[in-house]
C-alpha cells in the first residue's frame, strides 16, 4: 500500500473516530514530550499487514505530536528559525485603520421612469 492510499484510509469515519478515542485517553498530550495540543497525530507503534488503521488494539496507538512523530518515523525535521526582536526604534508603526464612507443613495436617479 502507497501513502496515498493509506491517507485515504486514515478519511474513514472508523479511524476518525478510533483517533479521537485515543488523543482523549491521552489527555490530548504527546507521549513522548508531553506537549499539549488539540492537533496531535495518532501513532500506530507496530504495523501488521492486511489490517486496517482502526483494526489495531488500542494499547498499539499513542498520540504524539508532528515532531515526535516526524522523529517515529524517521524523518528529518526543519528547524524553524528564531525571529530575531528588531530595536523599538525600527518596529513598524501600526498604520491606522481604514474606514470605508458610503455616500447614500438618491432616490431620484434610482427611480426607472
């Protein structure tokens, strides 16, 4: 099975909603790290061929972030570059809000007569 067809399988409403049961037995926190997130990858620690995503027990699924999960699998992960903080002297200043003037509408050359 290729990646494409295996991403198909993770759509299916049986995975969706076995991921679900399983980043709320985890409180949704990464096994390895122990960050917090709503978004969290579900992991399947062994795989055995013919079964399907939501086909494995429970105890051979844990929640992990991308990056823990990146690390699982192997592959390497960008890292982000730090946002060096410019002096206050070189922030942008904020540009003032725009508004919009709606000139009303006249009656008399909206009539069709």
């Amino acid at each position: 099975m290729n990646r494409h067809e295996y991403y198909k399988l993770l759509q299916d409403p049986k995975w969706k909603i076995k991921a679900s049961f399983i980043r709320k037995r985890d409180k949704h926190m990464c096994r390895h790290c122990g960050k917090k997130s709503h978004r969290l990858q579900v992991h399947h620690t062994i795989y055995l061929k013919g079964y399907m995503p939501w086909d494995y027990d429970n105890e051979t699924l844990i929640s992990l972030c991308s990056t823990c999960h990146k690390k699982e699998h192997g592959i390497e992960t960008k890292k982000k570059k730090k946002k060096v903080e410019k002096p206050k002297s070189e922030k942008k200043t904020k540009k003032p809000k725009r508004t919009i003037k709606i000139k009303p509408i006249d009656d008399e050359s909206t009539d069709s007569n």
